[in-house]
C-alpha cells in the first residue's frame, strides 16, 4: 500500500501557458475537499477522501481511504491521517507532525511522526519494524526530507513559475525511506469519463519511485521489481482556483493495473468539479482559457 499510497496523496497537485494563466498572488487556499475513486480489476478497489484546511500559522490535512465493493472481501483496509505544516510567507511548508492509523485484512499499524526544530524527524510505529525484518532507516538518511502528503502538498500550491513536475523528493513515511522522481510527458486532452468528474486538457506527468531503505528484506527484490514500473498522472488547473489538481492516475500494482479518477472537488467553499454520478453520462470538457 506504500507505493499506492503516495499516489493518492499525489492525489493533489502543472500547467504551462497554454493550458492556464498563472495564479495570482491573491489566490490562496482556504480549505479543499477532495474525492477519488481508485479501480482494479474492472471496479471501484477504493474511494478517497482529502479535506485541506487553513490555520492561523499553516495548514491541516485530513485524509481517509477506504476499500470497497468486491476488494473490500478480498483485502479490506481502512486508513484515516491527519497531518499539520506550517507555511512560511514566501510559500514554503515545513511539517510539523503526521498521525496516521491503518486496519486491513492482513497488517494494522499506527505512525506518528515529529519534526524537531532541527528539521529531522522523529517517528514511532507500531508494531515497530524490526517486528517485519526491515533494513533500518539511519537518522542521516531522513534529513531533508518530507512525508507523502507535504510533498505533493508543496507542489500542489507553488507559487512560482517553475512546473510542479519535475525534479525529485526525498520521502521518510515513518518506515520507509525513498525518492519521487518527476518528469512532465506533455499536454493531452482526456476525453470524458462517467467514472471521472473532468474531461479537458491536462499535462501527463510520470513518476518513478525509488527505495532508499526501511524495506523489507524478504520481499525487496519484488518490491524493487515494482518501483521500477511507471506512474503516470494526469494534473489540470482549474480556471480561478489555487491548486493543480490531479485528475487521472494510472499504475501498476500486484492484482494489475489501477486507475484513479477525481470524482468531486470543493475549493474554497466553491464546487469546483460537479460529483460523478455513476447513473449519468460522461461531463461534458470544460472551456479552458488559452
């Protein structure tokens, strides 16, 4: 679920000049909510839910996932996630701590990581990963880095002119140490879905994981196998809104390939995106400004 799991907080986030305008300094987020639908296996595996609320010194995460339909007998799993950052004036997000709580069929774990003012974090996990014969995550391997959510987070609301998809980050998630690569594959034009809330014009974005430490012996080689294989995800910038919004995922996975689709978006107290409704026909793509 770790590899599956940064793409759906990369479940938030390119655009160039000729998909939008840039954002202007004035556009800030408030709070978001978030919905995504994740399908294998020819059906809906699991649902999604991120609410992104701002404070009076940084902003909060809240995010759920949850499988279901025929998945749901298979490998249930339920994971709920809070997490605080702190936003500097020029934009930058530095997190302060991240609590996340897990229960599925075959594992149930709890994390909580702190940041000190040093900016290394500090983690707690249970049950602890000796308990899965884990290579250990050495302290100098964590500096520098972010959780899942504040590095997709810090690219969904950049403020420069810079493409949010490109470059790399560093990712501690209390057990595993690893890196995203990013590269940006080019503008396309998705065409409707009934199982997406956006049709339009949207930049494909590749990502590429790659293990540092914390994994497991027994299954590194597999593990490896898997992170070598391309995430594509598709991000498209609403026009008025402060965030660039991913609105399709494609990727691979041990029962084959998934695909994820936004199915609802609120921003900034406005609907951004109308909810999918499964009885109705695909949305029609909406005018994007040269």
């Amino acid at each position: 679920m770790r590899r599956f799991s940064i793409s759906l907080s990369a479940l938030l986030f390119l655009a160039q000049p000729a998909l939008l305008q840039a954002a202007r300094a004035e556009e800030i987020l408030h709070n978001a909510d978030l919905r995504f639908g994740i399908y294998a296996l020819g059906a809906k595996a699991f649902d999604v839910d991120m609410k992104v609320a701002r404070g009076s010194d940084g902003l909060s995460v809240a995010s759920a996932v949850r499988s279901t339909g025929a998945a749901n007998l298979l490998l249930r799993f339920r994971m709920q996630s809070d997490l605080a950052v702190r936003q500097a004036a020029d934009g930058h997000l530095s997190p302060l701590r991240y609590a996340s709580q897990s229960d599925g069929s075959f594992s149930k774990r709890t994390i909580m990581i702190l940041w000190g003012a040093d900016g290394l974090p500090t983690s707690v996990v249970e049950p602890p990963a000796e308990a899965d014969d884990r290579e250990p995550v050495l302290p100098e391997q964590t500096r520098g880095t972010f959780d899942p959510t504040t590095a997709v987070l810090a690219r969904a609301l950049r403020r420069d002119t810079a493409a949010p998809c490109e470059g790399s980050d560093k990712i501690f998630d209390g057990r595993r140490r690893y890196n995203v690569h990013y590269e940006a594959a080019g503008m396309e034009r998705l065409e409707a879905h009934n199982r997406s809330a956006y049709a339009g014009l949207a930049l494909k974005c590749r990502l590429r994981f790659e293990p540092i430490a914390g994994y497991s012996r027994k299954y590194m080689d597999q593990t490896r196998k898997l992170e070598e294989e391309v995430t594509e995800m598709w991000l498209a910038r609403l026009p008025g809104q402060p965030i660039w919004l991913p609105v399709r995922l494609r990727s691979a996975w041990m029962l084959g390939e998934v695909g994820g689709y936004v199915t609802a978006t609120t921003i900034n107290g406005r609907q951004a995106l109308k909810p999918v409704d499964d009885d109705a026909p695909p949305p029609e793509p909406p005018k994007i400004a040269p």
